[in-house]
C-alpha cells in the first residue's frame, strides 16, 4: 500500500507527463537570458496574474525575499500579519538580508488585516522611525480566501497612504478556483505577486516573482546577488508551464478532498474541526490526544502528519478520495483505543 502524506502539498512528485514536458524542454543559459522555456514561464505567469513581467526563483522564500528588497531599502519597513509565512516561516530574511524591519500584525479570523489596524501603525514621516513602505498579505492564508471586497479595499488603502502592496501568493491559484475566477482577478489589486509553482500545481520546484517591468528588473539583480541565478533550468520551468497549463482547474479535487476529510474527522470524539475554514486544500484540528502517540499511530498506518503541537492536513494531486477514506478510518481506530 502507498504512502499518504498528509503534510503539506509541497510532496507532490512528478506526473509523467510533466516529467515528459521537462525532458523535451528547450534550454538555454538563463543568466543570459537565452532559455526560451524559462522565459515562456515567465511571460505565461506575468500574463496569467495580469503583470508586465515575471521571474524564476527557485522557492517562494527566495521570491518573496525578492520583492521585499525590491520594494523596500534599507532601514524600511514592511506591515505584514503575525502568522503569515514571509514574517514567521522565512528565516527573517528581510531584517537578516534586507535590513528591512518587520512590523507584525495579528490576523483577523478569515486571515486579513484590519486596515484600520494597519493604518494605526504606519510610521510617520519621522527620523526617529522605520519608513513604513509595503503592506503583505498572503492568500490563501493557512488555507482561507481573503474576500474579493477585501481586496478592494486594501488596494485603496494602499493607494491613500502611498504604500505598495505584495501578495504572498503560494496558493493564489487554490484561491481562485475556490472563488471560481481568473486568478488575475485577485492579482490585478497588487504591485507584485509571488505564484508557488511547487505546492498545490505539483510542480517539483520553484516560484514566479510577477510585477512591474522596473520592480522585476531590480528583483532580477537580487536573485543574482542572492546566488538565485540558474543556467539551463528550463527543464525546471517546464514542469511549471505544464502546471500552469493543466493542474490549476484540478485543484478543486483537493479542496473537495479536504472537506471529506473534515467532514469525517468532525465526527471522531476527540476531533474539533470548524468545517467553515476548511475552505481550500488545508484541515486544521484541535485534539485532545497525545500529538506523538497519533503520529506513530498514523505512521503504521503509512500516513505521514506533521507532528505539531497543531494537527494540519493537507490534501494534493497525489492523495486520492480512497486515501482519504483510509485516513479517516486510521484517525477513528487511534480515538477508539
């Protein structure tokens, strides 16, 4: 029996067609700008997300990186929210890299930030402080779709108080088949955007950075400071067109699989799901059983859970509804014991 990896959707493998799309890639030496493949990317991904132009990077860390330090400069500042993955989960790189400084926010339920909240704490025009450059939001948000009005709105306030505006996009496209709209639909409300190509799109790695021509050329010279430049890695960028061009309608899959799962798990004494953030491809749970005892359980039974403090599951292109059938049955004999 197959393993079921429940952990992220960042462990999808290869199709075979997608393998085949990569060994048939055209390529060239990127640095020169001379892959067509990973240029076609580019442009396909800029187009996609209704931007000028578009970059490579080689993960969503390095692509947000990007647009941080090309956003902002030195001893400038970036608002962003407490759990969200370019502040919490990035290595600091901002402050570390960028000298830029962070100002965390906490996240409202459906995983926005109050703008009014915001607005409180942009910096004044002062010496004394930090000059507060760029609100970041990230969509989805520990698998939640921010509100389309939202969005709206954020692009006004953005505009009032002379910010730019960055969209953490790893699952920007789950977003918007859950919405059921063109992804540009979301995008065209922000300066930049980062795509993940290696998340729920199953692609074996890498991330567009898409924005305006000028942020995109300034972001270009940081990939090549920050050793992010590749050579022939159109065989790369050919996993991500193939993504693009055949695993974004498909998502809906995964999100029709999560909510199986949360369905079935909210039924186990000792599971508390609230079904209405199951929204996408992600699960969280509350439980009240030992986190390593379920994981070891789960393990004999070839599923893989992160073992956190916080029971995340996520369904991709490579978990099946029998999967998630056999899943729940192994939650339900761990409760029962």
């Amino acid at each position: 029996m197959k393993w079921i990896d429940l952990r992220s959707d960042t462990v999808t493998r290869p199709t075979k067609p997608m393998l085949e799309a990569m060994m048939q890639a055209e390529v060239g030496d990127d640095v020169y700008g001379e892959d067509p493949t990973v240029n076609l990317l580019e442009k396909t991904t800029a187009r996609m997300t209704g931007m000028e132009a578009g970059l490579f990077c080689t993960s969503g860390t390095q692509s947000n990186l990007l647009a941080l330090m090309s956003h902002c400069n030195r001893g400038d500042e970036y608002i962003v929210g407490q759990l969200a993955h370019t502040y919490r989960y990035e290595g600091g790189g901002a402050a570390v890299l960028g000298s830029i400084q962070p100002q965390p926010l906490d996240l409202e339920p459906d995983g926005s930030l109050d703008l009014a909240k915001v607005a409180h704490f942009i910096k004044p025009d002062d010496y004394h402080f930090a000059k507060t450059k760029l609100l970041c939001l990230e969509n989805t948000q520990g698998g939640k779709v921010l509100p389309m009005d939202y969005l709206a709105k954020a692009r006004a306030f953005v505009n009032t108080h002379g910010l730019s505006l960055h969209l953490d996009g790893a699952r920007v496209f789950n977003a918007a088949v859950k919405l059921d709209v063109a992804v540009e639909e979301i995008t065209r409300h922000f300066d930049t955007v980062s795509c993940c190509l290696s998340k729920g799109l199953g692609a074996p790695v890498g991330s567009v950075l898409c924005g305006p021509e000028k942020i995109i050329q300034k972001a270009r010279r940081w990939r090549k400071v920050l050793g992010g430049g590749m050579r022939q890695a159109g065989i790369l960028a050919a996993a991500g067109l193939y993504a693009l061009e055949n695993h974004v309608a498909r998502l809906e899959k995964d999100h029709v699989n999560a909510r199986h799962l949360a369905a079935g798990l909210a039924k186990i004494k000792g599971i508390k799901i609230d079904s209405e953030m199951v929204q996408t491809n992600i699960v969280f749970a509350d439980i009240t059983a030992d986190m390593s005892k379920l994981h070891g359980h789960l393990k004999e039974n070839r599923i893989l859970i992160d073992p956190s403090s916080h029971l995340r599951l996520v369904t991709h292109l490579d978990i099946q509804a029998p999967d998630i059938d056999h899943a729940i049955g192994a939650f339900q004999s761990f409760f029962r014991g």
